[in-house]
C-alpha cells in the first residue's frame, strides 16, 4: 500500500523534471534568437532614424523621430533596382547549375561505384580545407585569359575575357564541393534497392535518377536553393574583382558606395541593406519546412 503514493512522487517528479528542461530549452533557444534578431533589427533601426540621433540615441531601442528620408536616398544613390535585377539573374543562374550539376555528382558517388571514386572523394574533401581566398588569384587569371571570349585570342591575350561579365560570376560558382558532398550524403539515405528495380525493367542510369531518385531529394533541393541563393545574393569580393572593370554591377557593390573615403553614410547603408535582406528571408521562410527535412534526411547515412 505504501508504494502507489511512492509511484506518484516518483512520477510527478519525472513530469516536473520533463517540464523543467522543456522550459530551459525554451528560454535557450529565445535567447539566441534574440542575439541573431538583433542585429537585423538594429539595422532597421538605424535606418529610420535621423541623422543626429544615429550616434546620439545610444543603446535606446526606439527611435524619438521616425524618417524615411534615408531609404528615399538609398534608390538615389544607387540604381537599386538594376542591380538587384543583376543580383538576381546570377543567383538563379547560380541555383540552376548547383541544383543540376551537384545533384547528378552527388548521386554518381552515393549510388554508381566505379573505379578510383574514393580517391576523388578525398582529393574534395581535401579541396574543402583550402580557403576560398587562395584560389582568388589562379581564378581571376583563367577567366581573364579564357581563349575567345571578350576579345580575347586563341592563346587568351588581347582581350578581357569573362573580366565585367556576370558569367565571370557565376562560372566559378556553378559547381560547390560543399553542395556535392551535401547531396551524395542525402542519396545514401535513399534506399538502393529503388534503383535495382528500375534496372530490373529495363531503365537506363539516366532514367533512374531523373524519374526515381532526383523526384525524391525535393528535400535536399530546396535546401539547396536557399543555401546557393543566400550565397550568390551576398556575395561581395569575387563579385567586386570580376566585375570592377565593366558596367554590370551587383547589389554588394552598391552598398560599398556608401562608403566613401573611409565616411560612411550609415543611414541609407542600413537602409539599403534592409532592402537587400528582405529576399533571403522571404525565401527562407518559404522554404523552411524543406529545409529542415533537408538538414535532417542528409545527416541520416554517412
């Protein structure tokens, strides 16, 4: 008789020490959201503040005056909307090839052996370990010197080359070990023996991944999508090399503008770069259900 209220204690305590560490994950995770939200809305901030209030309203989290004067001379200075159309078209040129070329690579090294393949598997995660910095140079040299294109001769003098080109742009960035080691890591948690019965029927290599595999990493595609768009639309110092001797500009380029013999003009700065954040977190947010299936189907398998 003396154990059942024994039996109760012991489950009260249980759910207590349940609700307990519920409740400290919880004030975890708001805690850190806090952190990444408020330079963003410090941003904001800054950006409907006047000018005198900028360095004077010290750490007050609302400003006294609301202006909008700083976004209207944000579109002055710069012709925003051009360059975010130029952003814009290398970033799905970006999506479209990384989505292409990294899935049909990744899907050659989870689901097709052939011979030498763990020696290539290596050779790129080595090649991740190198800094992005370090290929700058040798990159700037092979597009500039690219046999002809942008004047250039058979032997890549001349001429420009891809050098003020948004393909200069996206050519380098069209394929990412990053994102091919990403997918092949999703396709070897998809099941082989969908591929042996499509092989059983008589359905070439080509036809498996297209209509069997590729339609089930929808997951991992949009996943992706967002990292390659948040890459491609902030991008800044390839970006800024590349394309500092032609007319075509991107969106980080235009936010350097701002910046003028070390003065900077930080109300349309922040202004600008309001605007500029807006797209990545749209498309954040719409793809936020297949991103996390995303994050979590390809850390399933090794």
């Amino acid at each position: 008789m003396n154990r059942k209220p024994a039996q109760r204690r012991g489950t009260a305590l249980a759910r207590a020490r349940k609700m307990a560490a519920k409740a400290f994950v919880f004030f975890f995770l708001c805690f850190f959201a806090v952190i990444f939200v408020l330079p963003f809305y410090w941003s904001f901030l800054t950006s409907i503040r006047p000018d005198e209030e900028i360095f004077s309203s010290g750490l007050r989290f609302w400003p006294e005056h609301i202006t909008w004067e700083h976004y209207a001379k944000a579109f002055q200075v710069i012709p925003f909307v051009q360059y975010s159309f130029n952003t814009l078209l290398i970033t799905v040129c970006i999506i479209a090839t990384n989505l292409l070329f990294c899935s049909m690579a990744g899907y050659a090294f989870a689901k097709i052996p052939f011979r030498g393949s763990r020696i290539v598997y290596r050779v790129m995660l080595f090649s991740v370990m190198i800094p992005s910095t370090v290929l700058l140079i040798p990159q700037f040299l092979v597009l500039v010197r690219f046999p002809l294109v942008g004047g250039n001769d058979l032997f890549g003098m001349g001429g420009s080359g891809f050098s003020g080109n948004f393909l200069g742009v996206v050519l380098p960035t069209a394929v990412s070990v990053f994102n091919i080691l990403f997918m092949r890591s999703f396709f070897l948690s998809l099941p082989n023996e969908l591929g042996e019965a499509a092989y059983i029927d008589g359905a070439g290599e080509g036809k498996v991944f297209f209509r069997i595999y590729l339609p089930l990493a929808k997951p991992a595609l949009a996943t992706l999508s967002v990292f390659c768009f948040q890459a491609g639309w902030n991008s800044f110092l390839w970006p800024n090399v590349i394309l500092r001797s032609g007319d075509f500009k991107v969106l980080t380029q235009g936010l350097a503008s701002f910046t003028v013999n070390n003065s900077v003009d930080y109300g349309p700065l922040m202004a600008a770069t309001v605007c500029a954040t807006i797209p990545v977190l749209i498309v954040f947010l719409f793809a936020q259900k297949y991103f996390i299936e995303g994050i979590a189907f390809s850390g399933t398998k090794s």
